[in-house]
C-alpha cells in the first residue's frame, strides 16, 4: 500500500511540473495576435501613392527615422528586426526512475528576420513613392 501511494505521488509531483507551451508562452507574455506588426502583406495591402502622413501613421505606426531628401520633401523610414528562437527538449524521466540514470536530448534554431519600409512624401505630405526590402537569415 506504501508503495502504491509513493509511485502516485512521485507520479503527481512529475505531472505538476510539466507546462504546455501555450503556458510558457502565456507566462512570458507572447500573444498570437499580430494585427499591430509591421508586415510586406500590410504595406502591399494598405500603403498607397497619395496616403497623407496620419493615414499612413495610422496602418504602419511611428517611423523610427524621419528625414528630408535632397529637395526637403519627408521621407519615412520603418526599420524591424525580429528574432524567433525554437528550443525543444526531452528527459528519461521514467529511465531516470526505474535504473537511476538519465537521458535527455535537444535541439534548438534561432531565425532572424529583418523588414525596411521607406516611404517619401510630396511637397503637400502626400507619399508619392514607397519601397521594402525584406530578409530572412
């Protein structure tokens, strides 16, 4: 009987301390929702020739750099980087139980990704031309 209710217990206490990666990500603050990022998809989609300054601070949000050109018209510069890091890993922990060893095993890829908008306007604010270049590495 001892022996029944040790086995559950050590059962319970490995179970408590699993966490899906829904959790994980939920502790750290990550949210799914990407309706506010800066994406290719969202400049092809919403950036047009004759958008005011406002509509486009509206879609695309502050730009990290404003300067002039050579005839001091504006020109917006939105410069991201992102990086996404995937780590997996596994523990023997019923091996680790049972014979008193332990064997465990991971991998893990860190991807970059870079994204530039640059959006000149006219000489009565409208944007008059638009450019991206986006990478992956």
């Amino acid at each position: 009987m001892k022996m029944r209710v040790a086995i559950v217990a050590i059962g319970l206490s490995l179970l408590t301390g699993c966490m899906s990666a829904t959790q994980h990500k939920s502790n750290v603050g990550i949210t799914d929702d990407s309706s506010g990022s800066l994406t290719v998809g969202k400049v092809q989609k919403e950036i047009r020739v004759g958008m005011s300054g406002a509509e486009v601070a509206l879609v695309l949000g502050s730009p990290n750099l404003v300067t002039t050109d050579e005839e001091r018209r504006e020109v917006w510069v939105y410069d991201k980087v992102a990086t996404e890091t995937v780590a997996s890993t596994s523990s023997g922990w019923a091996f680790a139980l049972i014979l008193g060893g332990e064997s465990s095993s991971g991998a893990s890829t860190r991807t970059q990704r870079t994204l530039t908008v640059v959006v000149k306007f006219d000489e009565s604010g409208k944007v008059r031309d638009f450019a991206y270049h986006s990478s992956k590495f």
